[in-house]
C-alpha cells in the first residue's frame, strides 16, 4: 500500500514539474496541482498507470485557471485560442456572430456562470489540452448553430412516438410505460458515472451527431481510435444502467434484461434527450 502511495506521489511530482518547465512564469502549489490532478483518477484503475499517460503541462495550466494564477487565463487564451476560433469558422458560425460566441465561450471555459464552475476545472490530462478546447469549441458552435435553426425538439418534451415508435409486444410495452422513469434515472446516474472523456465523446457522436471520422479529427487521433473510445463508453453505460436498474427495481431478471434491450435500441435518443437537458 505505501508502496503504491509513493509510485503515486513520484508520478505526481513528475507531472508537476512537466508544468511548472513549461509555465514558469504562473506560481501553482504542488499540493494545489496534486488535488487537482488526484480527483480525475478513475477508482477502476490504477493511479500510478493512470497518471504515466497525462499531459503534465497542460494539467498545470488547466489548474492554474481554476485556481485564479495571475495571467492563466491570458496564457491559455493566447495558446488556445486560436484553435477554438477555427473551431467555429469550421462548423460555418457567422463572422458577425463570432465574437459574442467567443466571449461567452471563454466564460464558461474559463470563468464559469450562472452558479457553474469553469468548465476547464473538467480537463483530466488524458488528451492534448488543445484538442480537448477543440472538442469543446466544436460543441459551443453546435449548440449555438442549433438555437438559430430553432430545433422543434425541446428538452423535456413528452416522448415523441415517431422518434419512439410503440411497441408491438404487451409486455414489452407495459415495461416501458411503468419502468420509464426509473430507466431514465439509472441511465443519467449510469452516464454520470463515466469518465469526463467517455461522456464527451459519447456526447459528441450521439447528440451533435458527428461521425467517428470527424471526431477523430476533432481529437487528432485515428477514427479506429474513436470508434472504441465509442464503443468502450456505450458497454460501459449499458453495464452501469442494467447495475443499477438490479439493485433498485424488484424485478425478475428476465425483466430487467427486457428493460436493457429497449434502453439499447433507443440509446442515441435517450442519450440526446438527456445531454440536451444538461445542456440548458
């Protein structure tokens, strides 16, 4: 056990000194950067494993912003922002509308609103920070993009049987009406259960409706790459869901497998609707 406790720290101090090499000039604390850092491991794997694979510089920096460093924001801004700016301009926002998108953007990047931390404070280090400001500039422009089409779904609207359709068996059909908010309930607390990745990606593909391909640009990886990033997150909140759905219903198990399968074949919906009310 304190064996694995020093491996942890030695990572941690690597980590640290990666960001304080490349950020000199913005005074962190270890024990603020360590904080910030340790609450992003995931309990499922190994700390040590985990942090040899982050991004100790951008880490730094990312801390740095959610600790109020003087001249963080600057620094990230002038690093960043010119990756978020392409970001827009490539999903087609209109010029004239760029700088107030832009402003907002960086405020809840970077600031947070409305009661909201800043959204930067959600940067685990597993990927290159710019690609994560890309992924969420993409999602800012998309969101926006929607608003002015004036999208007919609204969040929380009763269930629409064209998107839906009715089912045909009985029984099926009487699992879904009763179960309804339940599933609901275990498929949001299944989702928050992942990682801040998982959830992005899966975001990404099931809500902005981007492909593999695109989102492998958005991240600079390869598409086969995405595709089990995708694949990996929807197991992992379908095992999560049927857990919890066991654990709080009093249901045969055939019944709960039931309730699976309709959480599957709707999942791109369910996972929309959801996502979309997060979003408001």
């Amino acid at each position: 056990m304190a064996g694995g406790r020093d491996a942890m720290e030695r990572a941690l101090a690597r980590l640290f000194q990666d960001g304080r090499a490349a950020w000199p000039s913005l005074p962190l604390s270890s024990e603020a950067f360590a904080r910030h850092v340790s609450r992003h491991v995931p309990e499922r794997r190994s700390p040590e494993e985990y942090l040899a694979g982050l991004h100790g510089a951008d880490l730094y920096l990312a801390c740095a912003c959610t600790e109020g460093v003087r001249g963080a924001v600057a620094s990230f801004q002038e690093r960043h922002g010119a990756t978020a700016l392409a970001a827009l301009r490539g999903r087609n926002v209109p010029p004239d509308a760029r700088d107030e998108l832009m402003q907002d953007f960086w405020e809840k990047l970077l600031v947070g609103q409305k009661g909201a931390l800043a959204k930067v404070g959600d940067y685990s280090g597993r990927g290159p920070l710019g690609g994560w400001v890309r992924v969420a500039a993409v999602r800012a422009a998309l969101n926006f993009l929607e608003q002015q089409r004036g999208d007919p779904l609204r969040l929380g609207d009763a269930v629409d049987e064209v998107r839906e359709p009715a089912t045909a068996d009985p029984e099926l059909a009487f699992l879904k009406s009763h179960y309804r908010d339940e599933v609901c309930r275990a498929l949001k607390d299944a989702l928050a259960g992942l990682d801040a990745d998982e959830r992005n990606v899966l975001r990404l593909h099931f809500l902005d409706g981007l492909s593999t391909e695109r989102i492998a640009a958005v991240y600079g990886v390869h598409r086969a790459t995405v595709a089990r990033w995708v694949s990996r997150g929807r197991e992992a909140l379908l095992r999560g869901t049927h857990q919890l759905l066991t654990e709080r219903l009093r249901i045969g198990r055939g019944e709960v497998e039931s309730l699976i399968g309709i959480v599957q074949s709707q999942l791109g919906l369910s996972l929309s609707s959801i996502f979309r009310v997060g979003d408001r």
